[in-house]
C-alpha cells in the first residue's frame, strides 16, 4: 500500500473512533440527566408530602 493511503485510512479510523467515543459520552450525559430531573421530581412531592404531613401535625 501507498503510505498516503495508509495514513488516509489510519486518520479515518480514528475519527470513527472519536466520534462513536463522543457519541456515547453524549448519550451517557443525557440519560444522567433525565435521571437527574426524574429524581428531583420524586423527591419534590416527598417533600411536598413530608411538609403538608408536619404542617398537619404541628
């Protein structure tokens, strides 16, 4: 092989590689964030509900 076409396929490759690697990265990010905002949302009406509980008792 012509060594322009081997270094061609070598820069190549390795795009690939960091494009699949930020790819996942970014897919890793935004399902940490979903989780984030379903979490705050279950522990907002906890303590919504833990509040209206104090606020009955006391």
């Amino acid at each position: 092989m012509n060594n322009k076409v081997l270094l061609i396929l070598a820069a190549v490759i390795i795009g690939i590689i960091i494009y699949v690697t930020f790819v996942v990265a970014l897919i890793k990010v935004t399902l940490g964030l979903i989780l984030l905002a379903i979490a705050l949302a279950i522990l907002w009406i906890f303590w919504l509900k833990i509040k209206k509980k104090a606020k009955d008792k006391f």
